[in-house]
C-alpha cells in the first residue's frame, strides 16, 4: 500500500521522545473529578520539586568537577 505524503508525515516521529511528561500532556483529563484533578496536580507538584532537586544535585557535581579540572591561572 502506497503511503500519501500526509499519512507517512502522521507516522514519523517528530523531535525528541517526549517521555512520560509529553503522554501526560496530551492525556484527556475530561474524565477525572474535581478532587482526582487536586491530588494529580499534588503528585505532579511532588514530582516537579523531585526533578527540580535532582538537577540542583547534578548542576552542584558538575560545577565540583570543573572546579577540580580547570586549568589553574599562572
């Protein structure tokens, strides 16, 4: 079957993975409830201060070990 320039557009892959944030985002929330949205929005928040943590971590290693490697002036 011969593909049309539309649908093999629709099956390739744009950009990076998007992961699980880019499923989350495109996930209907239509059949969620006031207080399913409010303890989503909790999990998410957790998990956004989880990451946020996590870069702060790997950003303080990395400025340690080019501290430790830079040239030292002369």
């Amino acid at each position: 079957m011969l593909l049309s320039m539309d649908d093999d557009d629709l099956t390739r892959k744009r950009g990076p993975d998007p992961g699980a944030a880019g499923l989350l985002a495109r996930e209907s929330l239509d059949s969620y409830s006031l207080d399913e949205l409010d303890t989503r929005i909790e999990l998410l928040q957790a998990e956004i201060d989880r990451i946020k943590a996590h870069r702060d971590k790997s950003s303080a290693h990395m400025q340690a070990a080019e501290a430790l490697f830079r040239p030292k002036p002369s």
